[in-house]
C-alpha cells in the first residue's frame, strides 16, 4: 500500500474516532470474532469507509473496526481482516507472504485460521476508451499504466494498448489489453479505471472506460469458423450450376 493510500486510510479513521484516543489495538482471529461485541460503547468504523481497505472474505466478521473500551481500557478492535498474497516460505512457527502491493508479510501461524487457494491461470481483459485527442489518449493510458504494480498478484502484465481506431477528427477508440490475476479483475475495472479518469484533463475522455472479458479461445474458434464459411461461399460461386 503506497504512502498516499495509508495517509488517505488515517485520515479517514482519525476523523470518525473524533475525540476517542484508543491505547490498544487488537486483530480478531476467526476464533475471536465475539470479542467485538464485547466493546462498551461502541462505534463501529465499516471497511468500505477507509480508502484502500479490502472487503472481508471470512466468514463470521462483519469487516469493520470497533472503537470503544474494554475493561475500562480504551481499545480499537479490527474484525474480518483478510490477507492476500504469494506463499514464500513456511516454518513451523511462521508463514512468510508476498502482498498484492509486493509488500512482505511475517504471519505467526497460530494467527492463520483459513487459508483460501486462489485459481491457477491469468485473466485476460480488454478496456475500451473513446478520447477526443488521440496522443493525449496514448500517453494517458502510458501515463497510468507505468504507475501500475506489476507481479503474480496482480497485473501479470500492466496495460498496453492493442490497437487505436480514429472515428473522427475529434473521437479516437482506444482499446487496452492486459493480464491480471485470478479475482484481481477489480484492479481493471475499478483501480485502473478510475485512475485514467483521475488523470485525463478535462474534456479528454468521451466515453468509457469499459472493461470487457477476453476469451481468446473463442475468438479463435470464430475466426475459423468464419474462415470456413467465407471459403465455402467461395468455392460454391466458382462452381458451375447446372441449368436443365
């Protein structure tokens, strides 16, 4: 997670604690997910509220944090944490892992309640992008992609752009290709998206992002299928009809 996101994540729960100052902070593992409930005057701070936080993937927490006290001691209590990332190494007392962000992680395996296996493979998808000016389309989509985290947890490989269909004078299609990980596919229609418009200057983009799923088994299998029947059209043109 980069310094502008966690700047962002403080900001925001600094601002909702408001005058509560907690002096200790607990991580729940799925075995203490009542402990939450525990806390005397609550105020419950949900994930989806802090920039950058993900959204909870363990069953019996809520994802939120709790800010309160807890005999008597003020507390901040984070419920539904999920971790995700690439195993390096594991020990008898510790699992090492590589985040999304490329950040490593040292985990104590008492801590580890579930472990999710994501599928093996890569998820190939196009975005379309419909810009006034074509160079500033271009560089924009260069601009934005060269910032991207690249590795096996996320961009396999960062966008590139495929291919760029001049409409108009003043409207160019640009279509983007690129390669992410399985159930990363929110870092291209959600993370990537909304930094191509965060950067366009004003009145660049037209329409889109749109992101569409790329199945390149079935384009194949279509170009062939249309090739056969081009060829089949062909053949029976140039042969003789009879005429009784």
């Amino acid at each position: 997670m980069n310094e502008g996101v966690v700047a962002a994540a403080t900001a925001a729960v600094a601002q909702q604690l408001g005058k509560r100052k907690p002096r200790v902070a607990i991580v729940l593992g799925s075995g203490l997910g009542f402990l939450a409930t525990e806390v005397a005057d609550p105020l419950h701070i949900p994930y989806r509220s802090i920039p950058g936080f993900p959204e909870p993937g363990v069953a019996g927490h809520k994802g939120e944090l709790v800010a309160g006290t807890l005999e008597g001691v003020p507390v901040i209590v984070q419920a539904g944490l999920e971790l995700q990332g690439v195993v390096e190494e594991v020990s008898l007392r510790r699992t090492r892992l590589r985040s999304v962000t490329g950040e490593v992680i040292h985990i104590h395996n008492s801590q580890i309640q579930a472990v999710r296996v994501l599928p093996r493979g890569v998820k190939e998808l196009a975005v379309e992008l419909f810009v006034s000016k074509r160079e500033a389309g271009e560089q924009l989509v260069a601009d934005v992609s060269s910032i991207l985290p690249e590795g096996p947890t996320t961009f396999v490989r960062r966008p590139w752009i495929e291919h760029v269909d001049e409409l108009s004078v003043s409207l160019t299609r640009i279509r983007i290709r690129t390669t992410v990980a399985p159930g990363r596919e929110w870092l291209v229609e959600g993370f990537f998206a909304d930094l191509l418009k965060e950067q366009a200057s004003d009145s660049l983009i037209v329409h889109g992002p749109v992101t569409l799923a790329v199945d390149e088994r079935a384009t194949w299998s279509f170009a062939r299928a249309s090739g056969a029947t081009r060829g089949s059209f062909a053949r029976a043109r140039r042969s003789p009809v009879g005429v009784p």
